[in-house]
C-alpha cells in the first residue's frame, strides 16, 4: 500500500461573503478564502491537484463578483518553492476541474502529464451561456493544454496505486474529486463540489479562518436536508448525488479537503 502524504498550497486569496459560497447563510458575513492547491507525493511520485487562478483574472486588484483577490503565476511558483519543488519536477497534474482559478497555471508544467475529464474537456470548448456571462472557463487555456501531454479519463479511474478519481458532477459537467490513501485513511480532494466544510456539514456553527481564528455561523435548517449548495452549481440534480456519494464513503469529517476551505491553509495530511 503507497503512503501518499498531501500538503496543502495557497494560490492567492479572495475576499467573499460567506452566502457567495453557501446558498441563504449569513448573507454579508465577510469570509476571505484561499484559492488551493495540493501537492502528493508517496515518495516516488510528485503530483499535483490543481494549478490555481491566473493572474489576468484579477484586475486592479478584485477578482470574481468584483471581490478584492490576489494570486497568480508568482503565487503558485512560491508555494511549490517553499516545500522545495520545482515545477518541472511534477509528473502529474490533476484537475478537479477546469475553472479559471483551478486551471489557471497548466503553463508552469510542461514535463507533466495533465489529467481531466473528458467531459470536462467538451464543457471548456463549448460552455453555455451562463458560463461566458460568469467568465467561469477561460478558454485562452484550450491551446495551452492541447500543446502539454493530457489524459483525458471517463469516469471513475485510478491514477496511481492509491489515487483514485472518482467523478462527482454538479458544480461543472467534469468535476471530479481525488481519493488519496494515506496512513491516517483516505482523504478526498474535493474541489468545488464542496467548496468549504459546512456546505457538507450544514449543522456546524463555527468555522476556522486562514488565521487561525473562528468565525461564528449559522447552521442550517434541519429540512433544508444533508448539504447546502454553494452560489455556483449547473445541475443541483447531478450535484446532490455527487455528495451523497462522497458522504456515502467519508469515514470522517477530517477526511474532506474543500477547494476552498480555510481552515486547511499550511496543513500537511496522512
């Protein structure tokens, strides 16, 4: 059995309103949140999920909804320095999916092998409407990726011995999440499917901020059900299946990494 340990990376942040990522909740309630990144390694193999916003996507310093962000190129480069990892150095890249804050950066790894849905893949090329009016896919990045050796994949597929993929649509068509077996058990990589804790966990009142701090919440209403969507879903139906199946095969709360989610911020897994 691989021992793959997982350290997470902060790409930028942006300064949301808890209700942008969590559907009726604490409308206004400030929350600043990272854009993340994580890479794996078992000590043979270097993998990463997800390569964060690109820079062209803030402008004069506000990001998505106007909201003030920070990131880029510059940011992810220092991550991956910090622990001492070159960006040729990364064998594999793993998408969650392909928004502009989580493809953003496919460019800074040429030697790796870039790993998606393929559905994923057709959603990029041709979006709906309400994806170009948002901005969610940049298509700028379909050239970009058809120069790097990509793997498209169909559904649920292991990458790795102990890297699972496991398909979970809802918040995009291709949207995946990565199962990673460590020693302390298996960690789910969640995307947006779950971009922070309590849209999994709606009972919960407090969360905990990149500082360290708490921040009170509300919980959620008993009938509004097991999850609360975030402001960003394309078809509820897929995507209230994709989290039963995740709860479904969640041994822990701890286990859910959300793409996301603060409280995570310099913490390393398994």
């Amino acid at each position: 059995m691989a021992n793959w340990q997982i350290k997470s990376l902060v790409y930028g942040t942006i300064d949301l309103t808890k209700d942008q990522l969590m559907t009726g909740l604490d409308v206004g309630l400030p929350l600043p949140v990272p854009y993340l990144g994580f890479y794996l390694t078992d000590g043979n193999h270097r993998v990463l999920c997800d390569t964060g916003i690109n820079g062209k996507y803030i402008v004069d310093g506000k990001a998505w909804a106007g909201k003030p962000a920070q990131g880029g190129e510059d940011w992810v480069l220092r991550a991956l320095d910090e622990i001492d990892v070159a960006p040729e150095d990364i064998e594999l890249v793993i998408y969650t999916h392909l928004h502009n804050d989580h493809a953003g950066n496919c460019h800074l790894f040429p030697n790796a092998i870039h790993i998606f849905q393929e559905v994923e893949w057709k959603e990029l090329l041709d979006p709906l409407p309400s994806m170009r009016i948002r901005g969610d896919f940049d298509q700028s990045l379909i050239p970009q990726l058809n120069e790097l050796n990509c793997q498209r994949v169909v559904g649920d597929v292991e990458i790795l011995d102990d890297l699972k993929l496991i398909l979970t649509p809802g918040h995009t068509a291709g949207s995946q999440c990565l199962l990673v077996t460590t020693k302390e058990g298996v960690y789910n990589l969640a995307g947006d499917t779950v971009h922070i804790l309590p849209i999994a966990f709606p009972d919960m009142t407090e969360m905990t901020l990149m500082d360290g701090s708490t921040l009170p919440i509300t919980p959620a209403p008993k009938h509004w059900g097991p999850a609360v969507p975030s402001s960003l879903v394309y078809d509820h139906y897929a995507w209230y299946r994709s989290i039963y199946r995740i709860k479904s095969i969640l041994r822990e709360p701890r286990f859910l990494l959300p793409g996301h989610e603060p409280s995570i911020v310099g913490k390393t897994f398994g």
